[in-house]
C-alpha cells in the first residue's frame, strides 16, 4: 500500500529496467497482453491514438489530446519520460488528475498483480518498470472515465509495451540516428522498428521525414492496408518564427489557412502542433475550442522557459541532431547577454553532430552527467568538444545542481539540454515547478 505521490515513484522505480534483458524485450508483446489480461485490459474501455518516432512524439501527442478534449471528451494522455514528477506521463490532456486517484489506482494495481507472475520462458517472472508504467495508465485512465487517451511509444514502435492497443491512428513524426544499439544503426532499420504500431486498415500521419524512412511507412502502410498522409503532401505554406511569448506558425490544410502562437517554441514544435491538427481534421476530431487548447499547450522539458533570478532558463530534451539544431536556432532568437549551456547526455547518442550544433553559440559550456542509472560520460564529452571548439571555454561539474548554481552565477541566459534526465533533480528547477 502507498500512501503519497512520492511512494508512488519509488514504487515504479521498484521494477527491473526494461533494457537490462534482451529476452524481456523480444517477448515484451506477450509479456504485456498477459499482465493486461490479468488486469481486466482496461485499455479496451476507451478509444486509443499511437504515436512513435524519435523526436517530436510526446509534443504531438499532448497536441492531440488538447484537440480531443476541445471537443469536450476526456482525453487521457500517456507520455514518457518524466522530468519533476510521474504524475507528468499520466495526465488528462497535460493537466494532472488528483492525487487521490493515483494513488488509489496504484493500489488497485498492485493487489490485482500480488499473485501475478509471467512464465520463466518469457524472461523474468516480475514486470519491468516501463510494463508496469503502461498497465498503470491504462487503469489509470479507465478508472478516471476517460473516453479517448493518446498513447506514447517508449522505445522503438514494434515490441514497444504500448504496442497492445488498438488505435484509431497512427501518428510517425521524424526518424533520426537514436537508440542505434537497441533499433538498428541505420535510418530504414529505425524506421522499421518504428512503422510496426501502424493498424491494419487505420489512418496513418507522418511528419516530414527522410526519404528512406519514408519509404518504410509506405510500405508497411500498404501491407497493412492504411491510409497514409504526409505532412507534405497535405500541409501547404507552412512557416513559424520563434518569439518570446511563444511560436508564431501559419500553414494551410485542405484549404483553410491557420494562423496560431503556440506556447511551446521552435519550428519543430510548430511541425507537431500541425501534423496533429492534420490528423484531427481527417478524424473530424477539429473545433474552434480544440485549437485554442492546443496553443495553450506546454510540457516540461519541450522548450520549457524559466525566469530564474532574473535569468531566462529554457530546459529542453534535444537528444538528436534535427532537435539540437532546432533548439539552438529557437534559443538564439530569445537569449540576451552571456549565455551557458549546461549538457549532457546518455551513452548511445550521435554526440560529435548533436554538440556540432550546440557549442558555437554558447560564450560558455558545462559538462554534466545524467541520472546515475542512465550512463553517461562527461569526460568523454568535454574531451571531444574541447578538441572541435578550442575557443570556447568547457568545464565539467558532474553535481547537476552545482552546475545550475554556477551557470546562474555567471550568465544571463541558459540553456539546459542534451536530456530529459538532465534536468530531473536539479533543485533550483523543482522550486519553480507547479
């Protein structure tokens, strides 16, 4: 029995990482129907809509269940990862449900899982922490009433645990080089990994993408007899600026012209917030109040803007190269003054490119580590853009919060990126999170 949010985190972090076992992963499908079925398959009581991709799915997905709920449905919405608090991957449209229903549902869960166990054969017996985050949920969301619920991919699309529902589309934004060890170390394979939530006979909505990755979707979207729309084949005279307040962005669809400032910045956000007004226009999901939902819009840690004693902070996750330009682009519009990047990132990622886009801007560079159970390797990283940036000054303070401290100390605009585990933690940014 849990009694508080805080219990309700360190019950999730209880479980076996998902990634520490290959047999969980190839048997994660199975794995996952049989824990859903023990369960009751609460994810059957309500329409779904999936998302994958390798940047941009989370931002997407919070756009849609905003056009959901502008309709006046109860629109659940599960993403991942989280920055300040868990309650952040389950929300209703981004706003959280009382505290009471998640810890009621987490206690429900776990007397309905206290004799379930999953054959041997199967890997460990005991669900992973990601299995269990996705059955919770579902319950969650049944439980609340929710008559929609916006469902994010963790990692990959095919043996992804969420990969359980049947959707009624299918939402791919852009693929790039991520998770190569996991994935595949090729644009097609990533992309093949991804395409395989597509639903037989579904709707299909693809963000612009690389040539070879959009070939993969056509062709698993005709295997599966889906309809496909790409974003540029439907979406005309796009644009966006990035702003202080906000993204100003303007594109058409089927001939009606949408002019919008959205809250979260950057062209890709922009990108998002479009391909799922596509989608809700092709689902007749699209009203007049869903769109002014959608520009209120915000999630922590996607261009997130702080003042903090008297300093802009903006916290984003760029974790591939598209996404640091992106945010490098959109942060160089707003900065003033000295500006600080504090980085990090986990192992795997394609770091000679990301930190290509990223150090030249910046008058000074701090070197951080992540959570301590996602490796990462500040030396390694400073060493690298020390040797392509001899001009700019890089320091290492693997302290997370010590390194805040210092770029606070010394700047007047910062920049926190690189990954969603960076920021976790870091108590100057949690004294400003509501």
């Amino acid at each position: 029995m849990i009694s508080t949010i805080r219990e309700l985190e360190d019950l999730f972090d209880g479980y076996a990482p998902s990634s520490t076992d290959i047999k969980v992963r190839e048997e994660r499908l199975e794995r996952m129907r049989m824990l859903l079925h023990h369960i009751g398959n609460p994810e059957r009581s309500y329409r779904t809509y999936h998302t994958a991709g390798s940047k941009g799915k989370g931002t997407t997905s919070a756009y849609l269940a905003a056009l959901i709920s502008g309709m006046g449905r109860r629109c659940g919405l599960y993403t991942s990862p989280h920055m300040y608090s868990v309650r952040e991957r389950f929300t209703l449209s981004t706003e959280f449900f009382d505290d009471e229903l998640y810890i009621t549902t987490a206690n429900e869960l776990l007397a309905m899982t206290e004799d379930f166990s999953i054959p041997s054969s199967l890997g460990p017996q005991c669900p992973t922490t990601f299995e269990m985050y996705t059955a919770y949920g579902y319950l969650l969301f049944q439980k609340a009433g929710c008559t929609d619920a916006v469902i994010e991919t963790g990692l990959g699309g095919r043996l992804d645990a969420t990969n359980t529902i049947d959707p009624e589309a299918v939402f791919l934004t852009p693929i790039e080089l991520e998770h190569t060890a996991v994935l595949g170390s090729t644009i097609e394979r990533i992309a093949t990994e991804k395409s395989k939530i597509i639903a037989a006979g579904k709707p299909v909505f693809v963000s612009r993408q690389r040539p070879e990755a959009r070939s993969v979707f056509e062709e698993e979207a005709v295997r599966m007899h889906a309809p496909i729309a790409f974003f540029d084949e439907e979406i005309s005279s796009f644009g966006s600026e990035t702003l202080r307040e906000g993204e100003r962005t303007s594109f058409a669809i089927d001939g009606r012209h949408y002019d919008l400032m959205l809250s979260m910045s950057t062209e890709a956000m922009a990108e998002n917030a479009a391909l799922a007004i596509l989608g809700a226009e092709r689902l007749s999901l699209l009203t007049d109040e869903g769109i002014r939902r959608l520009e209120q819009t915000t999630l922590p840690g996607r261009f997130e803007k702080r003042m903090i004693d008297g300093r802009l902070v903006v916290i984003d996750g760029a974790h591939t190269v598209n996404s640091a330009r992106s945010v490098r682009d959109a942060f160089s519009t707003i900065a003033e003054g000295r500006k600080t990047l504090i980085y990090s990132s986990i192992e795997g990622k394609d770091i000679e490119h990301i930190i290509g886009e990223l150090f030249p801007l910046f008058d000074r560079v701090i070197v951080t580590s992540t959570e301590e159970w996602k490796r990462s390797d500040p030396e390694g990283i400073a060493s690298l853009g020390r040797a392509l940036f001899p001009d700019t000054p890089i320091t290492i303070e693997k302290d997370r919060n010590k390194a805040i401290d210092e770029a606070l100390n010394d700047s007047d605009s910062i920049l926190i990126t690189g990954s969603f585990y960076l920021a976790s933690g870091m108590r100057r940014l949690m004294e400003h999170f509501h």
